[in-house]
C-alpha cells in the first residue's frame, strides 16, 4: 500500500538539518491538499447524492479507527455549533468508543464481532448516510460498519487513500485521495490524514450550503449558546438587514435565537408565517425572503 511504503524522498531525513524537514513536511502538507483537490467530482458527487436523505430525516453517520476515525468524530461535532445540524440526525461511530478519541486503541480497529450488534443498535437503515474513513481502506471495524449499514439500505460514503481497496469498491461513492508515501512510512495522520480533514470539511460544507444553512456567506443557522455565539449572531443579523443592534437583538429574542426567523421578522413577518416561508423554501433564507416580498410579509404563504 503507497500509505505504508517508505519513500526514496525522505529515506534519510533524520540527517537534515531542522529548517530543511520542516520544509519537507510542508511540501507534503501541500501535496496533501492537491490530493483533496483532484478528488473534487468525487466529493461533489457524494455530497449531491447524499442531499436528498438530508432533506428527509436521514442522519449523518461518521464510522472509522485511530486517526481516520478521530478525524471524521471532529468534522462530525463540529456541524451542531456552526451549522445547527441536529444532534440526533447525527451519530458518531469511532473503533474503540470514547476513550479512542483521547489515546491510542489501535487494536480495536480489527474488533468486528460487534458490529452488527452496533449497527442494529442504532436502528441504521435506509435514510442514513455513512461516511466510512479509512487511509489504508481496509481497516477491518470502518469496513464492517460500512457493509453492515449499506446492506440496511444507507447510503455508503468511502474516502481512503489507497486505490483498489475494499472501502473504495465497496462504497456507493468513493473518493480516493491519492496521497501516495508519507514522510515517515506509515504515519497516516500526515499527507493521508490532512487530505481527509481537508475532503471531510469540503464534504461537510457542501452539504450544509445546499441545504441553506449558509446565506451570503454567514452562518445562518448557528445557534447563540454562548455569549460569543450570541454576539455573533446580532452581528449577522446587523450586516444582513441594515438594522441597529437594538432591533437585532429585539428580533432574535422573538425568534428564539434564531438567524433566519429573526431576518424574515425585520421584513414584518410574524414568526409563525417566517416558520412557513422557509419551510415552503426548503430552509434557505433567500428563497423565504423572496417569497415574503411575493405574498406580502404578514401573509402566509399558501401549500
């Protein structure tokens, strides 16, 4: 596997000078993300595919071992504070359970006997995604899970970085992220693992775009649970509608925190007919505004 071979590159890289490593290791960075970057049509095709149980109530199912695993649990916490993804539509499958996240549990990766067990646990079936991570794509626990959801119907999502692999052939959309040998062979939180944290984050953002929960640039659906976050959203709702921070504030409080409720009221809705429009405009705040403008703002919109 190109992940677990040495390279000719770096093979005496403990005899170079410490200026000269770290230039190496950022040219490997730099590799890394160009390895993201060619799989692009693949990532977009997962994302699309996967848009439509997202529209539904599918959840979000993140699945992998060591640090493919401790990436995909990062990208999947990070959806509720920046993007409101509900966390019951979200659900995080790490080798290992909680106390992998924090030390090393290498050999749980290979535990598969419990798998099925999980699996039904959790009631996977034909609404849910899985997104399977993996730099070897072999990783015998990621693989598992993947073929036990997918064969409950969910739809598989299977990034690796080595081509040929069951995780890859196995998935409904695949990405491979060609990263090749890393600087020190084998150690796959490198070049393997920042072209995954870079194809989950684009992944992962796509999907939230298209599901309206980004407007203009701004995190829309963020949710205020801490002063800054509340700060934050006075300050989206200002630069979007113009309106001082006294009405910002007004309209979040009426709108229970929320972004997009708290625009549609500064355009003279009332918050159960701001529910409405952008129920009817699939979540996306600029669809809802202009429906408020077509039928009037205290007017409800018709089914």
């Amino acid at each position: 596997m190109d992940t677990e071979r040495a390279s000719p590159r770096y093979s005496d890289i403990d005899l170079w000078e410490p200026v000269d490593i770290l230039h190496a290791l950022i040219e490997s960075q730099m590799a890394a993300v160009a390895a993201a970057r060619t799989a692009l049509v693949a990532i977009e095709r997962a994302a699309l595919a996967m848009e439509d149980r997202l529209r539904g109530d599918g959840r979000l199912i993140y699945v992998g071992a060591g640090t493919s695993g401790r990436l995909a649990i990062q990208d999947g916490a990070e959806l509720f504070p920046t993007f409101n993804w509900p966390q019951d539509r979200l659900l995080l499958l790490m080798a290992g359970g909680e106390q992998a996240l924090l030390r090393s549990t290498e050999g749980a990766e290979d535990e598969t006997g419990r798998v099925a067990r999980l699996v039904q646990q959790h009631r996977i079936g034909s609404a849910d995604i899985v997104i399977a991570v993996s730099a070897s794509g072999t990783t015998p626990f990621t693989l598992a899970c993947m073929r036990e959801a997918k064969r409950r119907g969910a739809l598989a999502i299977g990034i690796a970085n080595n081509t040929g692999t069951p995780i890859l052939n196995e998935a409904d959309y695949p990405i491979w992220l060609d990263t090749g040998a890393e600087p020190i062979a084998g150690s796959t939180r490198m070049k393997a693992g920042t072209a995954q944290r870079v194809a989950l984050t684009l992944l992962s953002t796509l999907i939230m775009i298209r599901l309206g929960r980004v407007h203009e640039g701004y995190m829309v659906d963020m949710q205020g649970v801490s002063a800054k976050l509340v700060e934050r959203s006075a300050n989206i709702l200002r630069r979007l509608s113009g309106c001082s921070r006294e009405e910002a504030d007004d309209a979040l409080r009426r709108a229970d925190g929320n972004v997009k409720v708290a625009m549609l009221l500064l355009q003279g809705c009332s918050a159960e007919h701001a529910a409405a429009l952008l129920e009817r405009a699939g979540g996306r705040l600029r669809g809802a505004l202009r429906l408020a403008t077509q039928h009037g703002a205290g007017t409800p919109p018709t089914q």
